[in-house]
C-alpha cells in the first residue's frame, strides 16, 4: 500500500507532463492514443484501488483484486498494447 500511494502522485505528474509535452509536440494534450487510453486505463484502476484503501478501509481479498486488476491493466499496456493494437507509441505494425 505503501508504493502505491508514494507512486501514484509521480505517476500522476508522469501523466500530466506527458500531455503538456504532447500540446507543445503534437498541438494536443490527449489523442486516445492506445498507449494514452490504457495508461489512463491503468490509472483509473489505481485511483480505486487507494481510494478503496483510504476512504473505504478496504484490506484483503476486495483490495488485492483491485491492485490486480491494476496491474493486469498495467501490464497490458507494456507488453499487450506494444504487440497487439497499433498506434502512435506501439509496434505492432513491425
């Protein structure tokens, strides 16, 4: 739990700098991308699982399978998207 709410407000910055550099190179800060949309994807499950942890007082199986889910999401995202679906930041068209 403890990574996890380190993590996630770096993550968060991570995100956001990314966008601002998207709007400079590109002229805009989001283009739903498959890479962007499971990044958002993956940080959307993490936001529900610390506000499960925080707000909710989840513990247990119900905060573990949220974490799993995030990191299924997460995973995806650097091995499923780079092989599977094409886009700007992926390589499945090799």
């Amino acid at each position: 739990f403890r990574l996890h709410a380190v993590a996630f407000p770096i993550w968060t910055f991570a995100v956001m700098a990314g966008a601002i550099w998207a709007q400079y190179a590109w002229g805009r800060y989001w283009g739903w991308d498959p890479k962007e949309t499971w990044a958002f994807v993956s940080w959307v499950a993490y936001a529900a699982y610390l506000h499960a942890r925080v707000t909710a007082g989840w513990r247990g199986r119900g905060a573990a399978g949220i974490a799993l889910v995030g990191y299924l999401t997460m995973l995806f995202n650097f091995i499923g998207v780079n092989i599977f679906i094409p886009g700007l930041h992926s390589y499945a068209g090799l």
